[in-house]
C-alpha cells in the first residue's frame, strides 16, 4: 500500500530482457533508505518487489504482462521513474491510498503551463470513465492528484511547481503513455453494487 506521495525521481540504468523476467534497474537514494530485499517499491506507481542490485541502485524483475500494461514498455536508460516506499505503520498519508496495481494507460492529451500551473488533460480508454469523480483522487505515474474536471473521454489535474520539481512529469509531453490507477474505494463500491444486483 502507498500515499501517492513520491519520494524522489530514480534514473533507468536499464531494462533488459532476462531468462525469466525482465530486469530493471534504477539510480535512487531516498528509496534505499531502511530497504531489504523483498521490499515493495512503486515503480511510476507500479507495485515491484526490491532485489539488490548493487551500490546506489534498485533492481526490479519485472513481468512481461507488467510491462505490456504499463508504460514500462516505453522505458530506456536514463528516462526518469517515480519512486515512492511502501506505506509504514504511523506514517503520514498525505495524499490517498494507492495499491500499486494499475488499471489503464492513459494518453496525455493537453500538458501546458497555465499562469503559474501546469494544466494536465489525459485521455483514458473505453470505459473507464466511470471510476473517475470530480474532486475525487486519481494516480497518474504513482502520483496522487485531484480531480479537477472530467468528460465523456478524459480529465484533467491542476499541478503545482513543486510537482513538476520532484516527480518525473517534468518529462512528460502530449502523446506519452502515463500508468493510472483509479480510486480504490470506487472500484470496492462498483463491485459490491453488482454483487447485489446479480
């Protein structure tokens, strides 16, 4: 379980195939801190599971359906990765809770700064609309951002200096892929309606 705050922006050393899995490595510090192997890292929101991998990096075996269904499959060296450390006991959650599994790719549709904002429209697949609430919370790549406007294909999120500053939006352009993940707690209702009208 995560917040959606992210800790710091790692640095891809490499993605390559493996044997097994395919083996990913990133550049971190904060996200090293107090870390044993095993240890459950979310990856541009993506929940993976830490392996050592030498001094001052992470390593990640990462499946090929994780990588087909996220914007892992675009991932090279030197592109940057949200890094955020599993939630602890009696620690803050300051932004909402995040499970680490993602449930689409979105499209990034509009990106531009706006005043002293950045504006942010992302474009989500048929029918996933309906997990997304006006002022409700979303991830985008880990982060959790509120929702400020939602139509029929898309919504947008307003995004603050400090945003861009410490995740790896900063990168981002119109037409790349972003990981989402949509609010748990909408899903568990969705899903408990069914059940009782089945």
């Amino acid at each position: 379980m995560f917040t959606g705050i992210v800790e710091e922006t790692g640095q891809v050393v490499g993605f390559e195939p493996q044997a097994s899995a395919w083996r990913l490595t990133v550049a971190a510090r904060a996200a090293l801190v107090d870390l044993a192997p095993g240890d459950s890292i979310a990856v541009n929101g993506c929940c993976l599971t830490a392996t050592p991998a030498g001094p001052g990096l992470l390593g990640f075996d990462v499946l090929e359906e994780t990588r087909r269904l996220t914007n892992f499959q675009t991932l090279k060296a030197g592109a940057l990765v949200n890094l955020e450390r599993s939630l602890r006991f009696g620690g803050k959650v300051g932004g909402h809770f995040v499970t680490g599994h993602i449930d689409a790719l979105g499209t990034i549709e509009v990106f531009e700064p706006r005043g002293k904002d950045h504006f942010l429209k992302v474009r989500v697949p048929e029918g996933y609309v309906r997990y997304i609430v006006h002022k409700g919370s979303i991830a985008i790549d880990g982060i959790s951002l509120t929702i400020a406007e939602v139509d029929a294909t898309s919504f947008a999120v307003w995004l603050i200096p400090h945003t861009l500053e410490v995740t790896n939006l900063r990168e981002k352009r119109a037409g790349d892929a972003v990981n989402l993940e949509f609010d748990l707690l909408g899903k568990h209702v969705e899903k408990l309606l069914l059940t009782r009208t089945a």
